[in-house]
C-alpha cells in the first residue's frame, strides 16, 4: 500500500487511457498510468514535475 492519493487527469479520455498523478507527498510527485493502478509508480522529485509540465506548454 502507498500513501498516495491518485487523481486521474481530466484529459483522460472517455476509455480510461491517461495517467494518474499524486501529490500528497512533500517534495515529491508520483505518476502512474490510468489503466494499471496496481502497476510501477513512477516518484519525481517535485521540482522535476514542475520543469516537465512547463515545458508541455
């Protein structure tokens, strides 16, 4: 069990087919995809999070 608290984009498409992103955690941002919660989870530095978002603009 994690201690994250997955929120599902609200790009996903109507299939399900996105990535959920949580941010509960100080310091840290943690990315999974959609279709696999029981999966890997993928744990980023928060400020590693907020360059790759900017650079998506």
């Amino acid at each position: 069990m994690n201690d994250f608290d997955f929120v599902k984009s609200s790009y996903s498409s109507g299939s399900g087919e996105c990535v959920e992103v949580a941010l509960g955690i100080p310091h840290v941002v943690a990315v999974r995809d959609s279709k696999d919660s029981d999966g890997p989870i993928l744990r980023l530095a928060a400020t590693t999070w907020a360059r790759f978002t900017a650079s998506l603009g």
